[in-house]
C-alpha cells in the first residue's frame, strides 16, 4: 500500500527555511508529533493545521494538497 500524501508542511518549512524542531518549539508540541505530520504518518487536525498556517505566516490552502485535476 502506498502512503499518501495530504499535506504540505515538510515542503513549506524548507520553503521558509525553518525545521521540524523549530515548529515544534514555535507551537510547544513534541517533536516526534511534527515530525509524523511532515512525514504524512499522522495528520493533523483541522484546527492545528489553522495554527500551523498562523505560525508559518502562510495561507492554510498552502498546506494541503489539491484534489482537482485539470
């Protein structure tokens, strides 16, 4: 089975030159949960995805991937 991929973090952290560690301090989680979001283990709720955009000053859609195809 193939894991797939939701989600964006890993790619907008090093977009903005931040790390796993620094996003875990900046939101007080541990770093082993931001590492399981980055690596699309485990998927954040809705609502700490809402933070995590606030954190990384970036819209919240930029953290997800898109459904449509064109």
């Amino acid at each position: 089975m193939t894991k797939k991929t939701f989600n964006r973090i890993k790619i907008v952290l090093v977009e903005k030159g931040r790390t796993n560690l620094w996003l875990a301090d900046k939101m007080k989680k541990n770093a082993a949960t931001v590492s399981r979001w980055c690596t699309n283990e485990v998927q954040p709720s809705l609502e700490t995805l809402f933070e995590i955009a606030k954190v990384l000053e970036v819209d919240v859609r930029e953290l997800l991937v898109g459904t449509k195809t064109k």
